[in-house]
C-alpha cells in the first residue's frame, strides 16, 4: 500500500490551472519539518519538500483556501520523479497526489495576530431554541 500522510506549510501560494480535457488541477509544495534537533544553522530545523497535485473540486478548494504559510495535512499516494537540473546532474522529486487534503490555518491566519479577532460569546437566539438546539456553557464540557 502506498499511502502518505504529511503535515506542512506552503512554501508558495497553489498554482490552479485547466487541462486540455477541461479538467482542473492545482499544484502547491508543502514543507514539512523535521523533528530532530535544531542544529547550528540559526536554529532552524530541517525540512522535507513535497510536490502536491490536487485534481478536480479537490484542485478548486485548494486554490481557493490555501495560501503560502498555511498549515495543511495531505494524504494520498507518493511518487519520485526524477529530472536533470540546470546543471546537469540527476535529481529527484517527491511528489504525491491528493487523495484528501484537510486545512489546518484558518483563512483569517495572519489578521489580528494569527486570528480574526473574536467577539464575546452571544446569548442564544430564539431560534436556535425554537429549532430544538440546547445551548451548552463551555464549562461543562469535559475537553
């Protein structure tokens, strides 16, 4: 079985474009950081890059909600790709194609600090109790 999870950031905003046949795809790469000791190079860990394709609404909603910087866990299946580079020596690429992609930023990430500023709590509307729904106090849940 050939099934990779990862958990990154977007090194670049998601590149959406259309096929010949009219389907949508969208490519982006994720880092994912490695989780060793930060070395003597400023204190920044290792990273691990992969190429991303996302085919069809999956491509859409990406192009539509990702952005560079967001946090994204993928999972799908990996490849290596293997090219020549400017310079002519062999390299490879990790490539995996989406098979489900989960936002893990919010796309207020980056407003007021991270986080769209939040108002107080409001009181239950008379609808939503009309409509069957209890309002629960966040002090008694048990998480």
């Amino acid at each position: 079985m050939n099934k990779l999870t990862i958990i990154g950031n977007l090194t670049r905003d998601p590149e959406l474009r259309t096929t010949t046949t009219g389907v949508n795809v969208c490519d982006f790469t994720v880092a994912v950081n490695r989780r060793q000791r930060r070395d003597a190079q400023g204190g920044q860990p290792e990273a691990d890059f992969f190429r991303v394709t996302a085919w069809r609404e999956r491509g859409e909603l990406c192009a539509k909600y990702l952005a560079k910087g967001r946090k994204v866990c993928v999972i799908g299946p990996v490849s290596v790709r293997t090219f020549t580079g400017n310079d002519g020596t062999t390299r490879a690429s990790l490539e995996v194609t989406a098979d489900e992609v989960e936002f893990l930023s919010s796309r207020n990430d980056g407003e007021a600090g991270g986080y769209a500023a939040s108002a107080a709590p409001e009181a239950p509307s008379a609808d939503s109790q009309a409509a069957g729904f209890t309002a629960v106090e966040t002090d008694e849940l048990p998480f």
